[in-house]
C-alpha cells in the first residue's frame, strides 16, 4: 500500500494553496457578508487551469487526473466553500456531461470557454418537486418537428452556476417521451429561459444559485446531449464524479475547522494559560485530526479507483457520507472551541459553520448515501 500523493500532486496542492491564501481568504469574509460572485476571481481561476484540469488538452483541459481535481477542491474549500463549490459544480456537472457524452461539435462549441473559466455551465436536473426522487421530474421537452426545435416547459430548483454573468449554458433534464428523461443543453439568454432572483441561503453566499424557469423555450434538436432516452442514466453516473468531489470539498472544510482550531486553542488564553491545556479543548482538536484523516482517506480512496478504472460507486457514496457528516460535526466543534467569538460572522468558522450543512444535502443526501451503500451491500432497501 502506499497512502502518499505523487511529488506532482503535492506540488500542485501547493500552488492551488498559494492561490486560494493569496487570492481569496483575503475576500472571503466580504464576499460572504455581501453576497458577491467574484467574477474576476473565477477568471483567475481559469487562468489557473483549474476548470480544464480533467479534460484532453484539444478542448483547453490539462489532462490531469481526477485525483488531481479533488485536490483543488480540497484547498480551495479550505479558505472558503463558495468558490470550492463554484469549481465542483462547473466541472463536475457543467462541463464533464458535455464532454462524456456530447458530439464532437459540441464538445468543440463549449469546452474551450467552459475549461479557460472564461464561461461557467450549471445543471439542471433538481425541481421544486423533485429532488431526491429525480426521476419524477416534470419539466417537458417536445419536439416541434416543423422547425426541428425541442420546446422545453417546466422548472429547476437550486442549480448552481447558473444565473452568474457568466453563465452560458444550463443542461436540463426534461421528460421527452413516456418513461423518458433526456438532457438538453440550454444556451443563457435563449427566449423562454427565466433564472429568476437568487436564492436567500444560509450559506455559500458567493456561490451563484439560481431557480430556473422554462416556458415554451426553444433550442436546436442538435442540443441533445447523449442519447434520447438516457438521461436518467447519464446523470446518476455524473453523480458518482460529483461526489467524491463533494467528499474533497468537506475534507477542506473539516481541515480548516482543524487549522483554526488549534491556532485558537494556541493563543486563547483562559484561567492562567492557553486553552489547549485543558482536555476539554484538546479532546476536541484531537477527534477533529482523526475525523478530518478519516474523510480525507475515504475521499481520496474513492478518488484513486476512479482514476484507476475500478467501480467506485460504492466507495463515492461512503466518502460522500462520511466526509460531509464530519465536516458538519467539525464545524459545530470549531465553533464550540472559538465560544462567543464563534458566533461571530467576521470569525471564519462562524461562516464555516453556516456553509457545512448543505454538504450533507447537495449532489444526494446522507440519507441517499446511505441508501446506494446498502444497495451495494445486497440488501432489498427501498
């Protein structure tokens, strides 16, 4: 067995960490209290090679693997969620549909710009009455064969990346047939395509979350992405990628909660002496060290099967579970160990805190995790 990273994967960690401490801690806290997507900073980000890193070289990708992906994730969640999210979900449901099953003129239309981080793409597969149960999704898609238009009717709920200015397209799930999903891609700005206001959350205020509303929308029959038909099947497979990656994003979390921790444990002083001499606040700090190895071994566990061309599945919904359900609890520890001060917007955990909870619902639930994880042991769950 060998647990350590390559030297290529520990010196790309460190750039991505240079980055994220240069160029984002620094706003983070701004960021979340006025609710800015920063859009030059997601430039930056392109400019990094983040966006392409999993993709061929020919669409502007760096041919990377998916491992490699997960790290970015990691580091960048680490100084703040918004912009992890805002990576995960522009290449793990954005950009990486496009590329597994579009055309080739497809991929040639939108990849370039999706990879450079010149333009981001949302997925929209949850609807206000369809959540976990995804397949009873309502949202039409009719084919009008005088024009050879799909006419899209219907609604999505929380897509991510999908409102920003530079927002290009959303893929939507939409029943075409009986018992049929498939998945359109929707040009921004195509007549018909509604993003409503943003959404007031608890957390993730400089990620771009949108409700999205169709109405008699057209599009070229040329934008079906994969077969008619699969569409069902094509996203539960994009799921699987979405979350490990979600899995790495939690582990950044539980990390930061960890580093502030014992920072704060350091120098806060209290009767005579810092606070992490009293087993109250280092029991704390050490479960916090074992949760955040935990998650980050299952996550990266998943992580390197994926890339070796083994199933995952199993192991994606695990670190998904695990991950996000420790991150929740270090956030709730963080804050415990910062007392008053952790109650604080302007103190990180306090946003670390508010930004935690919705891990354990995004890209399935822990209740769904748990489901798939019984499902693979054998077991007739319904």
């Amino acid at each position: 067995m060998n647990f350590e990273l390559s030297d290529e994967h520990e010196q790309f960690r460190k750039v991505v960490r240079d980055f994220a401490e240069r160029e984002i801690a620094p706003h983070a806290e701004a960021w979340d209290r006025d609710h800015t997507f920063p859009v030059d900073t997601i430039h930056a980000m392109g400019e990094l090679g983040l966006f392409g890193l999993p993709f061929p070289e020919e669409y502007g990708g760096g041919a990377s693997d998916f491992t490699t992906l997960c790290l970015a994730i990691e580091e960048l969640g680490r100084v703040d969620q918004s912009m992890g999210i805002t990576l995960e979900a522009a290449v793990g449901l954005g950009i990486n549909p496009i590329f597994q099953y579009g055309t080739e003129d497809q991929r040639q239309q939108w990849m370039p710009d999706l990879c450079a981080g010149r333009t981001l793409a949302g997925f929209g597969l949850t609807e206000p009455d369809a959540g976990s149960d995804a397949g009873a999704t309502r949202t039409k898609a009719t084919i009008d064969d005088a024009t050879n238009e799909w006419v899209i009717d219907g609604a999505k709920a929380f897509i991510t990346n999908s409102g920003s200015p530079i927002t290009a397209l959303v893929t939507v799930t939409a029943r075409t047939g009986q018992g049929e999903i498939s998945a359109i891609i929707v040009p921004a700005g195509t007549p018909g395509f509604e993003v409503d206001p943003p959404y007031r959350k608890m957390g993730w205020h400089a990620s771009d979350t949108h409700p999205l509303r169709f109405e008699s929308c057209r599009v070229p029959a040329a934008n079906l992405l994969g077969e008619r038909g699969a569409g069902f099947r094509q996203f539960l497979a994009t799921l699987d990628d979405g979350r490990v990656a979600i899995a790495a994003l939690a582990v950044g979390l539980a990390q930061a909660c960890l580093d502030h921790s014992l920072a704060y444990a350091k120098e806060r002083q209290a009767f005579g002496a810092p606070i992490g001499r009293y087993q109250a606040v280092a029991f704390k700090c050490a479960d916090l060290a074992v949760m955040t190895e935990n998650a980050r071994l299952l996550t990266y566990k998943a992580a390197w099967l994926k890339d070796q061309g083994k199933p995952f599945k199993q192991a994606a919904a695990m670190a998904k579970l695990y991950a996000t359900e420790a991150a929740v609890t270090a956030t709730r520890e963080a804050t415990q160990i910062f007392g008053g001060y952790g109650f604080i917007d302007e103190t990180p955990v306090a946003r670390f805190y508010r930004d935690a909870k919705v891990l354990e619902i995004g890209e399935g639930t822990s209740e769904i995790q748990r489901l798939v994880i019984s499902r693979q042991l054998g077991l007739p769950v319904d």
